[in-house]
C-alpha cells in the first residue's frame, strides 16, 4: 500500500492540460485513473477513440516509477511512444525490431536505481519470458512499479474476435505483483468476453467502468447491393461525392480487395488494397502511405485492423456484410475517432449473407469434430450474425440497433437524424420492399439461383469449379435469370446431372454439397495463426 497517495481532480485536470493540452477528462477517463492511482484493479470498457490510453498515460505522469503498458501490436507501441515522446514524455517500448543499442539504454535505466522512464511498453510475449519478469520483480521490489495496463484486453478471451494466445500469459501478473493495480482497457463490448478478461487476469474487486456504445458523430446507412444496378460505380460515386476523402472499404474476400481497388484507382480514387495476401513489404508500405496520406482509401479484409491509427477517417464501407455486430462496430468505428461527422455505409446483399452463413455454418461443422465448445462457439456465431442481418433487413434506427445489441437500452431520440432509417424513413422503407420482391421472384428458382445469377466472384470459370466439372458448359447470367423453369436455372450448370436427382431434398442436398466445395476451395482469408511479432495481424 506504498503508492496511496492521493490526487485530486484539479491535480489530475492540470497534469492532463499540462502534458496533453486537453480541457477536461473525457467520459469515464477520471475515475479510472483515479481508481488506479487509489491502487484499486480497474475493468475499462471504452468505444474505439474514447480516450482509454489516456487512463494509463495521466497516472504515468501522477508519480514518479514506471507504469507498464501490455499491448499486442508493435506498431500500436511505435505510434503511441512516438507520439509521447513528442510531448517530452519518457516513454519507450520493447520490442524484437529494436537494436541492441537502444534496448541495452531501456535496460540501463531500468536496472538504475531511479529510472527516469515512466511509461514502458511490451508485448505480452516479454512478459513471459523469465529474464524480463525478473527484471520486473526487481523492480517491483524497489517500489518503482505504479501500474500495470492491459491494452486490448479482450485478446486473453477466446470468445473475443481478437483472441492471442499470448495474453493467456498475462494470468500470472496478478499474483506476481500484489498490491499493484491492474488497469484492462478494451472496446469489446460483448458481456462474456468481459467477465472472462476479469476472471483470467485475476482482478480483484476491479472497478468496472462502461462507457456508452454510442458514436454519435457517425452516420450509419445501409445500401442494397440486390437492387443497385452496379455496386462498384455507386461506391465510386460514394467515394467521390464525400469530396475523396481518408475512407476503409472492407471486403470479404482478398480477390475483392483487388479487384475493387483496381476499378477505383481507374476512376480517379485514390487507393490500394490491403489484405493477407500480399507480401510484408507491400502491406507495410500500402499502410505507411495511407497513414501519411499518399493515399485516401484503402480496400482492405480485415486484416486491416487493430492498430489502424489514423484519426481522421471520415468514411468505412462494408462491401460485404460482416460476421457480427462486434466486428461491424470496431471496423465502422474506425471512422471519426477524432469526433468529427463521419459516414459508416454498409452494402447488403442476399448472396453475401448466405455466404457468411454457409462459412459460419462450416466453421461450426469442422469445430463440432474436436470440441463440444467449439460448437457452441459456432453456434454463437450464427446467432450474432442474425444480428448483422437484423440490422440490414430492419427499417428501425440502425444506431438503437447497434446500441441494444451491446445491452444498452437507448432512448428514441438519440439517434438525432445520423442513420438512413431515422433521416428517410419512407426511403428506407421503400427499398426494403423492392429488395422484399426481388428475393421473392428470385426465390421461384430456388437458393442456387440466387446464388449463381448475383455473386460477382461466380464467372463461368468460378461456376465451373463451383460444380467441379470439366466439361462446364458456357453459361451467362441472362441464362439463369431469364428462366422461370426450375430446371432451366441450372442450365449449363451440369443439367444431366442434376436431372437425375429429381427429388427436391436430394437436389437441394446436391447443391449444398457442391456450394460447400466450392467455398471450400476458395475459403476466404482464414483466421489464421497470429504472429503477435507481426505488427499486422493475418486476416
Ligand atoms: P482509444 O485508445 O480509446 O481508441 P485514444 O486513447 O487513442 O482512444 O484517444 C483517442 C483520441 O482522443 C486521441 O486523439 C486523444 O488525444 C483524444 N483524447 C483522449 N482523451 C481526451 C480528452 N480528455 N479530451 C480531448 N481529447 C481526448
């Protein structure tokens, strides 16, 4: 109970004016910090742009000896100590990509009796190491450690989105260091994943602070991609008429990535696309140059994520519809995180929602062979995907959607005109039904229908491999969506053999299997294992 000294709100207003030139503490900034200067654990739930790093950064400067700050991407650390540094703050970070020389000035402090650093960061890779713990018990023992912080806490939980084995390890520092405070921060609004960050961290007695979900400089808009003539021409002209604005377009697939990014460039957007698949130079320098402002937009998976820092995003896109409401939420919220109004649009299409149900549904049938929880995990999945589609397919405010998915109940009045749904209602409403009609006509033919008169990465080629067939017979969407006889849909799709299944189930069945090859042999950017040395998490 070294550390108890305390400091009042108008001592913390002034470090915060002082140091960061910012009027007042924002939300719930104030009783964190002073929660954690008190020596309590504190629970942080903050929107993306909320202020958390402010909650550990204010307390740093509170007294003297070091605060520790965990964070899973090195190029998080890069920018947040840089910038720190620029204010006259001693801050440094540890990481592999350093030099010797700069890691052995770090080390030299740390061992001095007074170390003149106040804010360390680390990957939680370090923390796991002997060499470095026992450094950190000594320096504990000397009463030089004020806090321990816990950037993006939602990766120890394996139902977060961003789940690293490597947090897992964290679980010991509660009783390493007893009677220092332990601050976790997460915009994860999702209520298991925080009781499992409280409970594998140890927190005791945490004060557990929520911040609300709203973001009310964003406008949220969904657009239909079943009844707009040309998809790639209405996001150029999206793009365009938000005067070539610093946008993301996220796009399920990698193939998308290039392909859009190539029809925009073409048409005087300035972009480039960023996903897994390209190699760690081309992804660092597409990435260094929408940072710097080379270029406005990126089209990106969702290997584009975390520590994505640029603050001025004015507009997200969703070419396709995403997995849940979790996701939506972080890749939307990247827009306006420095609060000016700034546009989240979302492009729905049947085909696109039958496509991430078929991935969910596949992911649950792999898991189910290993783990009953995987399943549940799976099943979970497909529940937070009605939501998405909930939020698409509804005529109500999309922000109370968005907002009572989290648990947050949200009075009528707060949307205020910022989404589609509250500002045209009658607009909205009319497109919903002409979508309505258009899935019900296309619905005659049956789901291989739709599928194979809309999805774009579907070419003859892919329709081929879609049936794995040799000899795949040419075939143009007029082929399909012309007929009004079952049997026609499947023209040139394999006919004869698809005759010889009459029997609705089995032909269902049929097409099942064979749409389920078909992504099997194209599965999207998969989840794959994350290197937490690799500042760019894989898609
Ligand atoms: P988060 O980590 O929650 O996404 P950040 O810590 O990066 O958010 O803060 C987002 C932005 O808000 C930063 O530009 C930061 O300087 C600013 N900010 C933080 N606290 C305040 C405050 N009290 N008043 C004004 N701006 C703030």
């Amino acid at each position: 109970k070294r550390r108890q000294q305390p400091h009042g709100k108008e001592a913390l207003v002034k470090l915060l004016r002082w140091h960061f030139g910012h009027a007042e503490f924002r939300g719930k900034q104030l009783e964190a910090i002073e929660a954690v200067l008190s020596g309590r654990d504190c629970f942080c739930l903050m929107p993306t742009g909320g202020g958390k790093s402010m909650c550990y950064q204010i307390p740093a400067m509170a007294r003297p000896g070091i605060v520790l700050v965990v964070c899973p991407l090195i190029a998080l650390m890069e920018n947040q100590v840089t910038a720190l540094k620029e204010k006259g703050i001693a801050a440094e970070y540890l990481s592999s990509t350093q030099t010797s020389h700069a890691k052995n000035k770090i080390h030299e402090d740390l061992d001095s009796g007074k170390p003149t650093l106040r804010l360390l960061y680390v990957t939680p890779e370090l923390i796991a190491t002997a060499g470095f713990m026992s450094k950190l018990t000594k320096i504990y023992s000397r009463g030089l450690l004020n806090l321990v912080a816990i950037d993006e806490a939602h990766c120890i939980s394996t139902w977060g989105h961003d789940f690293r084995p490597s947090y897992r390890k964290l679980s010991s520092l509660r009783n390493h260091f007893p009677g220092i405070p332990i601050l976790a921060l997460t915009a994860t609004a999702v209520p298991k994943v925080q009781n499992d960050v409280i409970e594998s961290l140890g927190l005791q007695r945490p004060l557990v602070l929520k911040s609300s979900f709203n973001r009310p400089n964003i406008y949220y808009e969904v657009r239909y991609k079943d009844i707009l003539n040309d998809v790639y021409a209405d996001l150029c002209n999206l793009l365009k008429t938000s005067g070539n604005v610093c946008g993301i377009i996220y796009c399920l697939e990698r193939s998308a990535c290039d392909d859009l990014s190539a029809y925009l460039s073409n048409n005087g957007i300035s972009c480039a696309a960023y996903h897994a698949g390209l190699n760690d130079k081309l992804r660092s320098s597409v990435l260094d140059d929408w940072i710097s402002s080379k270029t406005q937009v990126v089209v990106a998976t969702v290997a584009f994520g975390m520590g994505i820092d640029r603050k001025d995003v004015r507009i997200v896109c969703h070419y396709n519809i995403p997995k849940s409401m979790e996701s939506f939420y972080q890749e939307s919220g990247r827009a306006g995180r420095d609060q000016l109004p700034s546009r989240s649009v979302l492009y729905y299409g049947v085909d696109d929602r039958r496509k991430m149900e078929f991935i969910l549904r596949n992911a649950k049938s792999k898991k189910s062979q290993t783990s009953n929880s995987q399943d549940q995990l799976s099943k979970k999945s497909l529940d937070d995907f009605t939501q998405m589609v909930e939020y698409c397919e509804g005529s109500g405010c999309r922000r109370k959607k968005i907002l009572e998915s989290f648990g947050e109940q949200v009075p009528a009045s707060l949307c205020n005109e910022s989404c589609d749904a509250c500002k045209h209602p009658s607009l909205v409403a009319r497109n919903l039904e002409e979508v309505t009609n258009t899935y019900a006509t296309r619905q005659r033919y049956g789901f291989s229908h739709i599928m194979i008169s809309r999805s774009e990465n579907m070419n003859c080629q892919d329709l081929s491999e879609f049936w794995n067939r040799e000899d795949e017979a040419s075939c143009s969407e007029e082929d399909v969506s012309d007929s009004d006889d079952d049997n026609d849909v499947v023209r040139g799709l394999g006919r004869s053999k698809f005759q010889k299944k009459s029997g609705l189930n089995e032909r269902i069945d049929f097409l099942q299997r064979a749409e389920e090859n078909y992504y099997r042999s194209k599965a999207p950017d998969k989840q794959a294992n994350k290197s937490d040395k690799n500042a760019i998490a894989d898609a």
